[in-house]
C-alpha cells in the first residue's frame, strides 16, 4: 500500500529549492529525503514558474510521483478556503488509491491556518500522519500542539450529533466541520496559534486564552500593520521581546531585520557607540567602522529592551534620532538617512520614572504611541495551565538530542503544585523550573519531589503571592490552605529538631496528636 504525503507548498521550501543555505532542504525537501513516500502531493498558492521550478529541484531529491494542484487563495488565512482545498486534494488521493492508502499530512509548510486544517481533518474526517520537520530536529511525529482538539473535535461531533437526521445531503459531523471552516469561532484560530511555529523555527510564539490578552493580541494585530512607535510594559518574564517579535513578523517588515538590544546590560561609556555606531579611529580602540544598532535595524524594527535603564545623556541623543529620522556615527558628521520601527520595552512604569526626573518626558511620548501592558501570570486566568503544558514540550523539543534524555510528562501531584505557585518570575521562571526538574528526574514522569526541588525559594514578598494567585487554572483553595500549614509544621520541626510536643506548643496544637493529624491532613501530594 502506498504512502502519500499531502502538503501545501511553503515558502521556505521554496527558498531551499532556490539555493538558501539557511533554509537547508526546507520542510518538504526533509521529508522527501528521509522517509518513503510513493506520492507527494503539493498544493500551491503561488505562480506557476515558481511551481515548475520547485518541481524540477525536488525530482532530484526523491523517486516519488509528483502531482500538485494550483489554488488561488483569498489570502493564506482564509480557513474556508484552505479546508476546501485540503478535503479536495485528500479525496483526489483516496479516488486514486482506494480509502485505504496510507495519509501523512505535513503541518510546516505553509500557513498556521493550513496547519490547524490538517490537524482538525487528520481528527474529524482522514486517518491520517501527521509530521513536522525543522533544520534542527530533522523530521518527527507531530504531537497535537496542547491536545487542543481533545475538547475541540468532540465537541463539534456532539453539536453535529443534535443535527443528525434533519439533512440527507451530508453526513451531520462533516456538514458541521464544513461549515465551522467557513464561519471559524475563536477555537480555531487557538489552533492556529498553537500550530504558529511550524513554518519559521524563529515565529514568535505566544501562549494564552484568558480575555486580558485576547484583548491584547487583538491590539496589538491592529499595531503591527501601522510603522508607530510602541511601549512595552511588564514585569520580568512576562514575555515583553515575544511580543515585540510578533508585532514585527505581524507587520509590513516581517522580511527585514528585527534588532534586540537590552540597553540595561550596556555600559554607560559604550552606549552611543552600541546604538549609533562609530567610524574607524573615532576613539582609543575604534580600530574598525562599526554600525551601530540604528543602522543595522535599518528597513526592520530596532527593540529597545529595558529602555528606562538608559542614562539621560543617552536619551537626549536617541530622541534626536527619531525626530530626524537620520543616526550620525561617532567620529563622523554626516547622517544617515534611517527607516526605523521602534519598539520599547520596560519593567518599570516610565510615567513615575519621567515624574522622578529618571527618564526624560519628551522621548516617553515620543514612543508611546502605543502602549501594552503585559499582564502577569498571577492576572491571567486559566492561562497557567496552557503555559505549563507549552513550556513542558519547549522543554521535551530542547532536550531531544541530549543523551540519555527521555521524553517527560507530569505527574498529577506535580501539575498541582505548579498551578498552586504564585511565579514572581513569571513564563521565565515556569520555563527555567520545568527544565531543572526534567534534570532532576531520571524517568518520564517528574513527580511533586521533582518539582519541590526545582522551585526557587520565595522571598518575604514573594509569600505574600499566596494573596494574589490566580482563580480558576485548576484553583483549589484546600490545596492553598495546605501549602500555609505545612510550610509552618516544617518550620515548626526544624527548629525544634523534630520533637512533635515542642513544635505543637510553637504551632498553638494543645498536643503533638493534633500536630500528627494536621501533617497526615496537609502533606503535600
């Protein structure tokens, strides 16, 4: 039986076939390479040339028949339109081979859209492989990004269920997908998100659901086709460079480069010549010309990390840049016409900052135009679980290659605890753990002890989280009252060395029974 790989025809692969070194064999050339297929099925939403030519170079890459069907697409989000498609191309196979050929449906090439169709028909209609290739990880199975469809698909098939019986044109669950491609609701374009990072290995990825940053991501869509400056708030890690990348691969520059400068990590003596570049022998050391930041953002986006930090000096001198839309080099006098998007980020509030007089009230208005505030993790709710589950496959994808590693899943104990912490450090510090405690655990599962063990200690300020965390997320607040009571029963016994009746009299327990009971009532997992 023959094994036929449909995909559409993306642009990476279209790069590969033109020589792009960085873009090796691209997704599709990947899979023809390394694994068999009798049939490679290409829908292209491009010129015929450019599909001819790809044709001929991947002829040299596999002894697969070839076939391809041109679609004119609306535009390469078009749910409807690509669903159409997609079912047309798998029915053209399956018409030619019989229903029982074997069906891989390849979600990197192309669009995040395209990729949610192949997840949903390989689902709801197809039998269906599904892969996913990158110049890293070479080709791989590819798990349903947050097993989104689990509460998706049979959901659709229950409302379907409530129609079957009133049409006979077609069978109730495929005349509601049908119609759900045509009309999408939020879920898909969830799964649209979710599947974002197929395409680009570098497609800015950001995880959420919660109504804060729909509102936010929907502004910020709307931002990323305008050239205005922006203002990124938020604490530490909570994801300020993901979304000034996503602004930029959202816009009009998406081709051009994105420049990241913290400009918190720059000495104050190089400043100028980090941001503006200086001319060969402009100063002790200057022993070459060098561009600086400015210039090599030229065309694209420059992001200003940590913009409060920058001593005022500096400020004066990046405010005269952007009214001039021109950067003179250190050692030189002439300017340098620029075309720069500014994008800014910062964890402090700039407003208090310009009333102390720290930042200069003139340059704050100039870039903010528009302003985010990123909210924290402990204000996003329901978001934590979605986080948890993303961060753990970034950890399992990083890790891949290591010797001896092995894929982990959480237990059910460690899953509550880490829903239970109030993360001071925010998506950063639910990465950073969830990567100690794969260390630490030797088998697939990372248990509670794993995460215990994984978890930074909080400071005064950070216990008093226990106040702010999250509702919902799997939220219970027995589970909340438990971590208070054992936290004191274990410092209660370490500073009495472990004797029960002493620990009791510090914890106000008329005697160490009560104190037994409470450990066996609030031991944690």
């Amino acid at each position: 039986m023959g094994n036929v790989l449909v995909c559409w025809l993306g642009k990476t692969d279209i790069r590969a076939s033109r020589g792009e070194v960085e873009c090796g064999l691209g997704p599709i050339g990947q899979a023809a390479r390394t694994r068999r297929f009798s049939e490679i099925f290409l829908l292209c939403d491009t010129d015929e040339d450019t599909i001819r030519g790809y044709l001929d170079w991947l002829k040299k890459i596999t002894p697969a028949r070839l076939r391809h069907r041109q679609v004119a697409l609306t535009r390469p989000t078009h749910f409807g339109e690509i669903y159409e498609a997609a079912v047309a191309a798998v029915l053209d196979v399956q018409k030619r081979h019989g229903k029982q050929v074997r069906l891989t449906f390849h979600l990197s090439p192309g669009t995040p859209h395209m990729a949610a169709v192949w997840i949903i028909l390989s689902k709801a209609r197809f039998d269906a492989e599904l892969i996913e290739s990158s110049p890293e990880a070479g080709v791989q199975d590819a798990p349903v990004p947050f097993d989104i469809t689990a509460q998706f698909v049979p959901d659709m098939m229950r409302r379907a269920e409530r129609f079957r019986g009133r049409t006979r044109a077609e069978p109730p669950p495929m005349m509601m997908l049908a119609d759900l491609m045509r009309r999408p609701d939020r879920r898909l374009e969830k799964l649209a998100e979710a599947s974002a990072s197929f395409e680009e290995p570098g497609f800015s990825r950001i995880v959420y659901n919660c109504d804060a940053m729909q509102r936010l991501m929907d502004r910020a869509e709307r931002v990323a086709r305008r050239s205005v400056s922006v203002l990124i708030e938020g604490e530490s890690g909570t994801g300020k460079e993901l979304l000034a990348r996503h602004i930029h691969e959202r816009s009009p520059r998406k081709n051009q480069p994105f420049q990241a400068i913290n400009c918190g990590a720059i000495p104050p003596e190089l400043v100028e010549s980090e941001l503006f570049g200086h001319q060969k022998g402009a100063f002790t050391g200057a022993d070459k010309l060098r561009k600086g930041h400015f210039e090599q953002a030229d065309g694209g986006t420059l992001f200003l990390d940590e913009i409060g930090e920058l001593p005022l000096g500096a400020q004066v001198k990046i405010l005269r840049v952007l009214q001039q839309g021109a950067v003179t080099r250190i050692g030189s006098s002439k300017e340098i016409p620029l075309d720069v998007r500014i994008i800014a980020a910062t964890n402090r509030n700039l407003l208090d900052e310009v009333r102390a007089g720290r930042f200069r009230a003139d340059l704050f208005y100039r870039l903010a135009v528009a302003i985010f505030k990123l909210p924290p993790i402990r204000e996003r709710e329901g978001d934590l679980e979605l986080l948890v589950d993303a961060m753990l496959h970034r950890v399992n994808r990083e890790s891949r290659e290591d010797p001896g590693y092995v894929e982990k899943t959480l237990a059910v104990a460690a899953r509550k605890l880490l829903l239970a912490h109030p993360w001071p450090g925010n998506v950063r510090e639910l990465l950073n753990t969830l990567r100690r405690a794969a260390i630490w655990s030797d088998r697939d599962v990372i248990e509670i002890e794993d995460i215990q063990d994984a978890l930074l200690p909080l400071d005064a300020s950070g216990r008093s989280g226990i106040l702010d965390r999250p509702l919902g997320s799997g939220f219970q607040l027995k589970d909340v009252i438990s971590e208070v009571a054992h936290h004191y029963i274990q410092r209660a016994l370490d500073q009495t060395n472990g004797n029960k009746s002493r620990a009791a009299e510090l914890l106000g327990f008329k005697s160490y029974q009560t104190l037994s009971n409470w450990q066996k009532r609030h031991s944690p997992g």
